[in-house]
C-alpha cells in the first residue's frame, strides 16, 4: 500500500477543509455547522503516497499555509495557518491528529466559514484588525482499501470520519465554537509514473442559534504524476458547496510538488489559485514531513 505522503496529496487545503476564523468587532458566533451528530464520527480522507512501509508507523509533519483574497468584497483577507500534525499508520488505519495556529488580519464585522477554505459569510466594513491564537484541533480515522482491491488492481477505496474540535477562542473571532464532522470516500489508482485519485465528501454542520445552515458536499479530483523517484507534481480540483444564502461557492486549483528528500524525509510545496468568491483569491503552502 502506498504510504509515505497523502494518497490524496496532503496539502492542508486539502486537510483542512473545514472552517474556523471569524474576526468580529464583538464576540460573534462564527457560521460552521457541526457536522456529524453526537456520536456523529466524521470521516474524511487524507491518506498518503509513496513507497510501501510494511510494520506500522509514525509520521510527524510541520506547515505553514497562507491564504489571500477579497472573497466577493472590498477589502483583502489574509491568514497564516501554522498546522502541526501527528499521524500513526497500519496497514489498514490511519490516524491522525492535527494542532494548528492561526493568524487573520480581516476588516472588522467579517465573518468567515472555511478556515483555509475561508467561505465568506458577512462583508465587514470596519478597520482592519488582526487576532491570532490556537485554531480548532481536527481529528481523523481512515479505513483504507474497503474493498481489498489495491494488491490485485492498484485501484483501492478508502473511507474517512473526522471531526473539527471547538478548542479555538470563539470570542477573538478564531473559530465558531461549534464541532464540525465531516465523512469522505477517496478512490486512488496506484501506478508507476502516474496515480489519479477523486474523493467525494458530505460535512454535516453545527447548530448554531440564528443561522440556518445546510449540510454540505465536496469534491477533489486529481492526480500525481512521479517525475523521478523522489521527485512528483501534482494538479487537482477543489469544490464545495456554499453552505449560507449570502455565501458564494468554493472552486479552487492546486499545483504542488512533493520531493523525497531521504526514505524518511519528505518535502512538499503547493500553490492554489481561486475560482469563485467563497475560495481565496491565492495561497501557497508548505509542509515537512518527517517518519519514525
């Protein structure tokens, strides 16, 4: 089974795609809806892609993502998302957990859903203010190759709960105080110089009192093309539903480039461009990783 980054690249645009910031002139309830219930265990894929690791394994990986766009306003946003996350890997688990750090500069009166994502949800129109602290921690299971089909056709099925904890300050704007969860499906072809993949994913929002939002589907679809042997590039597309009336939308592109840089080293970098209102305008990222 491939194992050394994600089955489908992990960009934290593709990790995270869950909300948190909302930067308000008073404490507001920031619009992400939980999403599965109470023992509403999400699922979510982010598996990884490399060469195979037969006992089981840890992964520690550092990043550093920043987003930029006016989301339909008249005014630019800007966040810096500093993710560390652990990931401990069987031969048909994968779980993980994720510790980011924010930081938002948007005008007062924003309110954003998506994190990375940045939905828009209200156009602020006071002055510009920045907060920054602790983001909502994410935890997730992957169940890899359902169907035990990846050893006989490289092609293998593989499903994923997560869940987004409210442990960022709701009162500074950092997050909506509110779990999200989220379940995913990801269906990746292995092969030798190229490895498609596309995953189909439903977030089930939280309750919050005065919105009315909706559950939500995602899509990704893309695919590595392995260049060398320590070197691959990758392409994908992005799109989420919006999940409020005065929402737009997510379209997004990513180009990345992963290097291999030992047999337990890895390096990844990725650009995205937006393509609706309800995904930054740009971003770029970084992350390293790192087996033990």
């Amino acid at each position: 089974m491939c194992s050394f980054s994600c089955r489908i690249p992990d960009t934290y645009r593709h990790c995270r795609r869950q909300g948190n910031p909302v930067i308000m002139q008073r404490p507001v309830r920031s619009m992400r809806p939980a999403k599965f219930g109470l023992i509403k265990i999400a699922l979510f894929s982010l598996a990884v892609f490399s060469q195979p690791v037969v006992a089981d394994y840890f992964k520690l990986s550092v990043g550093a993502e920043y987003i930029s766009g006016d989301f339909g306003g008249d005014t630019s946003i800007h966040e810096w998302y500093l993710p560390v996350t652990g990931k401990y890997i069987s031969d048909r688990y994968i779980f993980r957990i994720t510790v980011p750090y924010l930081r938002l500069t948007a005008p007062a009166g924003t309110t954003l859903s998506g994190g990375s994502d940045s939905q828009l949800i209200d156009t602020g129109s006071g002055e510009r203010l920045t907060e920054q602290g602790l983001g909502d921690i994410i935890a997730s299971m992957t169940y890899k190759d359902v169907l035990d089909n990846e050893a006989a056709t490289g092609v293998s099925l593989d499903i994923t709960g997560k869940i987004k904890f409210a442990t960022a300050d709701e009162s500074r704007g950092l997050g909506t105080g509110e779990n999200d969860y989220s379940i995913l499906a990801t269906l990746l072809k292995s092969g030798d110089t190229f490895s498609p993949y596309a995953a189909l994913g439903y977030t089930f929002r939280g309750d919050l009192p005065g919105t009315d939002l909706a559950n939500v589907w995602s899509i990704v679809a893309g695919g590595m093309l392995h260049l060398t042997p320590t070197l691959s590039a990758g392409l994908d597309y992005y799109f989420r539903e919006a999940s409020a009336i005065t929402a737009s939308n997510q379209k997004e592109l990513t180009a990345l480039l992963n290097f291999k840089l030992s047999r337990d080293e890895a390096l990844q970098w990725y650009v995205l461009r937006g393509l609706e209102d309800g995904s930054p305008d740009w971003g770029m990222g970084a992350i390293f990783s790192v087996i033990y």
